[in-house]
C-alpha cells in the first residue's frame, strides 16, 4: 500500500550559510559600524546580540531575508524573549527541528475531518500516512499544504 512520512526538518547547511551571510552583511551596514552586534548559531539556535534593542530588531529581519534567500522557511523560527543584560540586548531564536506530539494530533485531527480514505500514524516526531491510492495521498498533501499550522512540512519516504 502507498504510504508517505509528514516531517518538519531545517536544513542545518542552508541555516549556517543563512547565518554567515548575515553575519556579513552585519559587516558592510553602515548604521552598525562601531557597534558590537552579532550572529552566534549554536546547533539549532541563533543569538542575536546588539547595543540597543531596535538593532535587535533589525538584525532579526535580516536574518530573516538571508534565511529565504537560502530557502529556509521562516515558519521554523521561534523567537524568545528579547532580554536585557549589561550594556547588551540579546534575543535567541530556536528553530523547530521535529513534529510535537499537539501538532501531529491536529494533523492526524484535520485528515480524518477531511474525510479521506487513508490511516495516520504518529511515529515520534514524524507521521506517517498510509492509503489505498496515490490519488488520496496526494490530496492528504495538498491539504496539509492549505492548512497553516505554522510550521513548514516536508513529505518524504513516498512509496508505491
């Protein structure tokens, strides 16, 4: 039977060179020059360090623009609480790696309202779709593509 796997990964290659770029476009900003701000990546985190908070937020809509332009979707940002320290601002941004539990149930929840002849099974932070059809697969696709539960999927593991 045709089944595919619902997954939420980041890709960690295109999230470092996102990071570096912003890193040096951080460098040649004419309006940061003299200012100690910076990207640190640490895994799956970004810490946005600046002097003053409304640099903070520019620095986060350009991380933001380096991320599309590497092809990560911003929907995988989780943005914390901007916090004060010292003579610094620092915001951390972690990226959602995995499907939860709450979401996996509200996917599951949204294919069975649809109706559709296919099972669904939550496998750990992925979930698994299975049909008699490629055709009811496919809309099990476009549906969760439609629907915003914001956070970017990929599909993979589709077998015939």
């Amino acid at each position: 039977m045709p089944s595919f796997d619902i997954v939420s990964e980041i890709d960690k290659v295109e999230l470092k060179n996102a990071v570096d770029n912003a890193n040096r476009e951080l460098a040649t900003r004419f309006d940061f020059r003299g200012v100690e701000a910076s990207f640190d990546l640490d895994k799956e985190a970004v810490k946005v360090i600046a002097e003053a908070d409304f640099q903070v937020n520019q620095m986060m809509d350009m991380l933001r623009s380096n991320l599309a332009k590497r092809g990560v979707d911003a929907r995988a940002m989780d943005s914390q609480e901007m916090v004060h320290s010292g003579k610094s601002f620092s915001q951390l941004v972690k990226f959602k790696n995995g499907i939860e539990t709450p979401v996996a149930k509200q996917i599951t929840k949204a294919i069975k309202d649809a109706k559709m002849k296919v099972q669904t099974q939550i496998q750990g932070e992925q979930v698994r779709v299975t049909g008699k059809k490629r055709d009811d697969l496919q809309a099990v696709i476009q549906l969760i593509k439609d629907s915003d539960f914001e956070q970017p999927f990929q599909f993979e593991n589709f077998r015939d």
